[in-house]
C-alpha cells in the first residue's frame, strides 16, 4: 500500500485540528450514538440536525479527552471527563467524574481513581457485547511527571444503565488492565462484528496493546511490536478497522487478530491530531512544518 499526498486549499486548518482532537474517529457509529459532544468547560456540540449546534451550561470539566454515550435515538445515556489530577496544578479541574443523562454524578473519581484529566484519550466507553444494558468504561493515566506520576494506567468501570430507573450506576470501579500505558485510547470492531479491541501504548516497550472485549468481559492482553518506537499521544483506528495510525506510522490492521502490519512513515505530520474519513477510504492530517498545510492520505491508492 502506497501513499498519495494532497494539500488541500481549505485554509482553516487551527478549526480543523480541533475538529481531530475531539472526533472519535477509532469506530463508526451507527444511528445517532455519536451525535452529542461534550468537552471543556461546560461546552457541547449536537450534531442532530446534520449540523452542529453548540450546547451550553453542561455539567463538565475537562482539559482534554471527554466520552458522550448516547442511545440509538441520540440521547445521553452517561458521559465522563476520565478522571482527575493529583495535586492542584488544574486548580479546580481536579476531580473525575462519571455524569448520568441528567448531569447528575454516578460516581465522583476524585484524583485518584480512574485515568488522568490531562490525558489526550483519556477516556472511552463500549457496551458489552452480551448485554445492551452494560457498558465498559475504559480510563488511562496522563502522561508522567515529577508530580502527576503514571500509577494506574488502563483500567475500567462497569456501568449498568438498567440500575436507578434507567439513570445508570457504576457497579465495579478501577478494575486495573495494563500499566504502564498513558495519554493514548482507541478501540476497533473486531471482525465478527459483535466484539471489540481496546487499544494503547506500553509505555515500556512501546508495542501496541489490544485489549479484547467481548460477551465474556475484558480479557488478556496482547502486544505487538510497532515500527518506530516513538510514544504517540494519539491513535486512531479507521471506522472499518483496517487501518492503524499511532501518527507517524499508519498500519494495516487485523481486525480478526489486533495485529498490525504493512508500515508507511508518514512524514512531516503533526501527530497529535488526525482523523479518518468515515468511509475509510482517507487519512486527514496536517504539516508540522511551515506553511501549515491540511494534508490528505488516499488510502486506497495503488502508486
């Protein structure tokens, strides 16, 4: 597989580097479960009407990686900042939570459960295969320093939406995965179609960790060995999970195995945001160096 870059004439390259950091590109969303965002402080976007529309006054606190689940029919169902911060570095961005439908805290993380508010991915939800009515809440630690040390890594809540009248509560709490991971969480269907991978980074080795999901629960994990031994911030899996991208490698692959394979370097790219088409077919970036340019990869090119 070879790579066509294309500069696009767009010139609005700052709104579309955000528009990267917080799609969830990692799986494609059927009906209308993607169709609310929340992010920021207080911040929203709902993107019923084909068109995003801003919400305000939302109960939120987050520096960067929030998750919205919503129900077939685009409502909220839970929604969480990952966790929060030791120390008062973010002043009041201190505490993780877990919000139900009517902003309301399921369970207040406080600084020490949980993943870390500064991390770029900090947060991702799955239901379980096995039950509509359960969901996997995955959190990852931010990335380590004197103060805010890497000590929890890949963990996970059980959230069971038919507790409280619909409204949702955590039955199990910080069931650790793997350690160390930090900053990066993506996930990708697995290819029966019903199952799922949890994905992220050794901090270690750098190898990729697939985590399964499945009817059974969160089981082993499984590393593979990446080209380059860079520790990205951010990966994506595209919406048919045949691609991988850790931001400077793109990969195939197998949504059967988690493995990944076929390597192309991909240079000059800023690697903290980026997305894929919701076809698949396209790698959405843009240049490190200057004059910024919004970069395109034909996935499907032959040349």
């Amino acid at each position: 597989m070879k790579k066509i870059l294309n500069q696009l004439t767009k010139q609005g390259y700052v709104i579309f580097a955000l528009f990267l950091i917080f799609k969830t590109a990692g799986l494609a969303q059927p009906q209308r479960r993607g169709n609310i965002w929340y992010f920021g402080q207080n911040n929203g976007l709902d993107f019923s009407c084909g068109r995003p529309s801003k919400l305000n006054n939302i109960r939120v606190s987050s520096i960067e990686g929030v998750t919205t689940v919503c129900n077939e029919q685009g409502e909220v169902l839970f929604y969480s900042n990952g966790g929060g911060t030791p120390g008062t570095i973010y002043n009041e961005f201190e505490q993780g939570r877990i919000w139900n439908r009517n902003q309301e805290i399921m369970l207040d993380l406080g600084t020490t459960s949980g993943g870390g508010l500064s991390s770029a991915q900090g947060v991702m939800a799955l239901p379980n295969p096995a039950n509509p009515n359960q969901y996997y809440l995955f959190t990852i630690d931010h990335f380590p320093s004197l103060t805010q040390p890497t000590h929890r890594g890949l963990s996970y809540f059980v959230i069971n939406m038919a507790a409280n009248g619909g409204l949702g509560a955590v039955t199990a709490a910080g069931i650790p995965v793997f350690s160390p991971a930090t900053e990066c969480l993506t996930a990708a269907r697995h290819s029966n179609g019903l199952d799922y991978w949890i994905l992220t980074i050794d901090f270690n080795s750098r190898n990729l960790v697939a985590v399964p999901v499945t009817g059974q629960g969160v089981l082993a994990p499984i590393l593979h060995t990446r080209t380059l031994e860079h520790f990205p911030f951010v990966i994506k899996t595209s919406p048919d999970s045949r691609y991988f991208c850790d931001g400077q490698v793109l990969y195939r692959f197998n949504p059967a195995t988690s493995a990944i394979s076929e390597p192309i370097i991909l240079p000059d790219i800023y690697d903290y945001g980026f997305s894929f088409s919701p076809e698949s077919r396209y790698l959405y970036t843009f240049s490190k160096s200057l004059p910024r340019r919004v970069l395109r990869y034909n996935l499907e090119a032959t040349d």
